[in-house]
C-alpha cells in the first residue's frame, strides 16, 4: 500500500479522521450526520458601513492517496456549492460579523468508497462597492471527505454515510494494517469550511453621489446681537475606537494622518495635530465665522469624533450643537459617528436684542409727580370731611 498527503492551508478546529479503504477498517468510525456540510463566509466591518456581497466558491475532486495494485482508479464525482456556487451576504457595520451559507452537494456515485474534494473560495463581488474587501482565508484550502456506502437494497442509490471538512493538511499513514487519517499542526475536523472577509470603506474625498459623507462642519450666528463677523475656534478631536477593522497593513495612526481638512473662505485651519505610532486620536483646530465651514475628508468609516467651541456660552451668546452622524440626528458632542451616509455639524451662537432700561430712569420725576399730586388729592379729601362735620 502507497499513500501520498496533498497540502491544504489551515486555520480551524478539530479531530483526528479515520476512513474505511479497501481491504481495511477505519481506524476511528465517522459519526453519522444528519445534514449536509456547508460553506459559511463571514464579512465582518465597521460601524457605519454596508455592503451587499457575492462569494463565489468550487469544489474540485482530489486524490489524496493511490492505491499500489491499481493506480489509475480514483473515485471522482461533481460537488456543488448552494446555487451556481455562490454565497450571498448582505453586511451591516452594526453587526459585529454577518454570515452567508450554502451546503455543498453531492453528484451521483457510482461504488462506495472514499471521495474528496478541495473547497476554495474563487471570486467576491459587491454593488456599488465603495471600500476594499480583505481576504483573511486567501489561498484558503479545505478538504471534504465523504464516505459512500453500498445502497441498502438492490438498485437503490449509493449513499453519504458519513463526511468530515479538514481544515488543515490531513496525513494518510498505516497504523497496524488500518489506514488513518490525522490533522497536521491545527488542522481538524468540523462540518464547515468557514471563509472570512474583513471590509474597510473611507469618506469619498469628491463627496460624490455614490459616497456623500464626507463631514462638514458650519458655524451659524442668529439673533439681532449675534456678530457675524466674529471669527469662533474650534477644536476637532477624531478618534479610531477599540476594536475599529483598519485596512491591511496600516495602523490606526496611518488612517487618521490620511485625514484632510478644506476650509471655505471666512474659516481657517489653525492646526492640524499628526497623530504619532500607537495613538489612536488627532486634532484639529480651526476658527470659522457666520456661514462657513470646514469640510474632512478621506475618513475611516467607524471613527468617531468630538467639536468644541471656545466661545460656547460665552459673551451673552447661548450656544447650540445638532449633528447628522451617518444620515441620523444628533445632539451630543462627543462619540460621534463617522459613517458612510451624510455626516454634518452645526454649531449655532445666538444672542438677541438687549433690553435697554435707561428710559424707565428718565421717567422717575414724572412718577414723583404723580404721587405727589395723588397725595395732595387725598389730604385735600380728609381736610374737606372735617370740615363739613
């Protein structure tokens, strides 16, 4: 007896496989298994981000040993994934994973023996993508092993009795005349061949139709005594929260370096703070009058952000904040979401007339006057009473 290993690559969980051949036992019995196995894609994103995706997988037959006393014969059959091999799976950042499957299924078997398959995935594709998938399980490999058992009555069909997905490189060796099958490094057994993406999307520097959310911040002045003239600072503070998916190969300083900031005439960038390796914030600050703004650019969806304004409050002004965080309103200044959809701010100083009271001064002789002239009324009525008694 010959036996040859064909490599796979690795990732998931396990056991050890054994598998009848002929002229031997299996070494370990396969475990019946009521259901079909599966291919699971996971797409996992940020906060704020969707994506409608399709995965294309195959499922090609292989050979992972050959028998001495007859080389050429090598049990073969077609294996299918869910319809025309694919996988749908539409993505919401507000999910930590979102997952598709689709059973594999088996052709027509024409003897029982041992059959396997590689499982790759081929192909992604999403609508309107606006970010970058990252293939965690590229050049990924599962095997599917099935054993196929004789029909149980005359003419009726040869049967999947049990199956095992190898994540990993399964080892064929001869252990005491039985032929067994066993995981290298991690490889083991499950009853999915598991294939995950992570998805990554920035804010559109053109702030095109296809990805209007880039974020705009305005300061607004109201009220007849709000000068609109006066220049107010800001402070832009951008943060990558805890556990935010960055793209490949970059840290969260990378991406937030790669922010940029447009002022509108009436506005001015003052600072633009450079977050240093292992930081996961940096800021901005700007001054902006009545009407204008400043726009950023080139975000990663997910992040999030704080404004403040020196002179909230402050100068008989009442200040007021009302945001737009990934198309939903909002009023809190801190923690807010940097998503795919519109993402606005405005800051609005209002001040109205002051009352001026000088006028009621200027009044005081005339009301003197009048109660003077009330009084004399009254001692003129008391006088006139003891008179007439």
């Amino acid at each position: 007896m010959k036996f040859g290993k064909k490599s796979m690559g690795a990732v998931a969980a396990g056991l050890s496989l054994a598998m009848a051949l002929t002229g031997f036992a299996p070494a370990v019995a396969l475990a019946e298994q009521p259901e079909t196995p599966t291919v699971e894609k996971i797409v996992q994103l940020n906060n704020g981000s969707t994506v409608d995706a399709t995965f294309t997988f195959k499922a090609e037959p292989t050979v992972l040993f050959k028998e001495t006393d007859n080389e050429t014969e090598t049990h073969t059959v077609t294996a299918t994934i869910g319809s025309k091999n694919t996988i749908e799976v539409k993505a919401d950042g507000s999910k930590a994973e979102n997952k598709g499957e689709a059973t594999i299924n088996f052709g027509n078997f024409d003897h029982a023996g041992v059959y396997a398959w590689t499982v790759t995935e081929v192909s992604s594709s999403a609508a309107d993508s606006k970010g970058t998938f990252q293939n965690n399980t590229e050049n990924k490999t599962y095997t599917l092993v099935a054993v196929v058992s004789n029909p149980s009555t005359e003419g009726g069909a040869y049967t999947v009795s049990s199956y095992q997905v190898w994540d990993g490189v399964p080892t064929a060796t001869e252990v005491e005349g039985k032929v067994q099958y066993s995981g290298s490094n991690t490889a083991k057994k499950s009853d999915k061949a598991t294939f995950t993406n992570k998805y990554t999307e920035n804010t559109d520097e053109n702030n095109s139709d296809k990805n209007p959310s880039n974020l705009t911040i305005t300061k607004t002045v109201t009220g007849a005594q709000g000068d609109k003239s006066k220049d107010f600072t800001f402070t832009v503070t951008f943060t990558i929260p805890k556990g935010t998916i960055l793209p490949k190969d970059k840290t969260a300083a990378d991406v937030l370096n790669e922010i940029k900031a447009t002022a509108t005439d009436g506005a001015t960038i003052k600072t633009q703070g450079q977050a240093v390796d292992g930081a996961t914030t940096r800021t901005f600050t700007f001054t902006a009058k009545d009407a204008k703004s400043v726009t950023f650019t080139n975000i990663l969806v997910g992040t999030t952000y704080k404004v403040e304004e020196a002179e909230a409050n402050k100068g008989g002004y009442k200040t007021t904040w009302a945001a737009v965080s990934n198309g939903t309103s909002e009023t809190k200044q801190d923690g807010i979401l940097v998503g795919e959809k519109t993402n606005t701010g405005t800051m609005t100083n209002a001040k109205e007339d002051t009352v001026v009271t000088g006028l009621i001064v200027n009044n005081a002789p005339f009301i003197v006057m009048i109660g003077v002239a009330a009084a004399g009324v009254a001692a003129y009525g008391t006088a006139k009473r003891k008179l007439e008694k």
